[in-house]
C-alpha cells in the first residue's frame, strides 16, 4: 500500500457507507403503490426551521425543496380521502357520542364507518391552541379525524423522524395508525370543527414523546412495521427531541472521519519509516487517433 492508493481506498470506503446507509433506509416506510393518487391531498410542507413563537402560522420555509409529497406519509401508514360535508347537518359539538339524524345521513360517511367499523364517533370544535394537542404524542389506537368545517394543522413524523406539516380543512378525511408521532394546532383563524372516529369505545390518553418509554408496544409495533424496528429515540441521550432528526449519514461522519485520519497518519509513518520510491510508468503511445 502506498499513498498514491489513498483516493481509491477513500472512495471505497465512502461506497460502502453510502451503500449501508440506502439500504437501512429502504426499508423504512410501507410500499406506496404505482397507482397511488396524492392530488387531492392537503398541502404538506417541512417544518425544518420552525418558529414556536408563532405556530399557529403556516411555517413554510421559502425556499422551494420543503414541499413533501403525499407518498412520504402515506409510507408512514397515513391514508387520506375526501368527502364533502356541505350537504349534511352536523352541530359544532355533539356532546359526547354522535349519531346523524335520520334526515341527513351521508351514505358515502356511513360506507366508511360500516367498512372500517367505526362504531364510535363524536364532534368537537376547536378555537384555540391546547397545549395538550401541541405537545408531540402518540396514542394507543388509530387516529381518524373528519373535518366538517374550519381548518388547521397536523404535524406528523416522517418514517425519518422529521416533521411534515399538513394543513387539513373542510372535508379532508384523515387517519394515521397507532405509534406514530404527531400534534394539533389550529391556524389563525382559530376554527375547527372535527369529527373523531373510533373502533369500540373511545379511548382519548395522549402518550408525550417525552415520556414514552423503551418497552412501550404500542410504539414498538409501529416501529417494527414502518422503521425497520429502528426507533430514533434509541440515538438520544436525554429526553429532548430534535425539530428535525439529522440521517444516519451524518451520524456516520465523525466515525468514519477518524478512522480515514488514522489509517492516513497511519500510511504516512509506514512511507517515512520504510522510505518509498514510486515506480516511474512507462510512457505508450495511445493506439487511438485525438478526438476518439
């Protein structure tokens, strides 16, 4: 070995890094199929900078490369439809458990509910920040929520562990699985009104990331399904959570930069102590005319 093979050793550990890192990363996430319609989907955007002071704002960076296609969360096990509420008789809060009235039924919402068997439902409005919404959560039970009117934001983990913002209004009908991370907070018209949607009885307990722990199943099975069994939370010290996760691939530079530093210094002591005299080539001419 000598220094001039420096550069190829380099590339090929840079390969192989590049090469592990794909490969944990592609099995994150459900497969989306080919056939898979994100236009009437709600706008979704990164939150990579954002300002808590003020978020109740869309929180969209100006820069272009923030704009997230549907496909990213519905990797994460989120699923989206529309329906159209306009025609049906819904009240700003039902009080407890719902039920339409027989005049103003939507034969397209009770479909769903007999199909999925949501025997549960309920109506809520929404006008003012709950900290208990914002705080970053899981919950033990899938998440379905039907927006009859008024607008607002889900913030939703990624299977990268970086926030996605979806801004839900009138008939976005949204459901995500339990396990997943998220948050509510209603824009600055400060106006929601929502229906939830449930299998059984309602069970509401909210899990702050902050203190859920290792052994919580109901996280280990989303992370089995859609993280390869990878939590993020296994990488943090303490009990903070980062706005935005950095990959793996960052997590490998230290490492691997220490490790090219030795093998470098290593190359160096080897030449200066055994001396080394590079062999000149032998100059041929090329057989191929200039220009080929």
């Amino acid at each position: 070995m000598n220094l001039f093979q420096i550069p190829t050793i380099l590339k090929g550990l840079l390969f192989a890094v590049c090469v592990g890192n794909a490969s944990a990363e592609s099995c994150r996430g459900q497969p989306v199929a080919a056939t898979f319609d994100g236009s009437i989907w709600p706008d979704l955007w990164r939150l990579d900078h954002f300002d808590t002071e003020n978020r109740q704002n869309r929180n969209q960076p100006a820069y272009t490369n923030t704009i997230v296609d549907p496909s990213v969360l519905a990797a994460a096990g989120v699923t989206h439809r529309k329906l159209d509420p306009s025609n049906f008789t819904y009240p700003e809060s039902s009080g407890g458990s719902w039920e339409p009235p027989g005049n103003s039924t939507d034969p397209e919402l009770e479909s769903i509910r007999q199909d999925l068997n949501y025997s549960y439902a309920d109506i809520i409005t929404v006008r003012s920040v709950f900290e208990s919404f914002w705080d970053e959560h899981l919950h033990a039970h899938s998440t379905v929520r039907y927006i009859i009117n008024g607008s607002g934001y889900f913030d939703l983990r990624d299977t990268n562990d970086h926030w996605v913002r979806m801004h839900v209004k009138k008939g976005d009908f949204v459901e995500w699985p339990a396990g997943i991370y998220h948050r509510f907070v209603v824009d600055n018209d400060n106006f929601i009104t929502a229906m939830r949607l449930f299998k059984g009885s309602p069970e509401w307990t909210s899990y702050p990331r902050s203190s859920v722990e290792a052994n919580n199943t109901v996280r280990n099975n989303y992370v089995a399904k859609y993280l390869c069994g990878d939590d993020e939370d296994d990488f943090q010290s303490d009990v903070s959570v980062p706005t935005s996760r950095p990959s793996r691939m960052d997590d490998m530079f230290l490492p691997i930069g220490i490790a090219v530093g030795l093998s470098f210094i290593g190359l160096i002591f080897y030449n200066v102590k055994f001396g080394y005299a590079p062999v000149k080539s032998e100059e041929k001419e090329s057989p191929f005319p200039i220009g080929v």
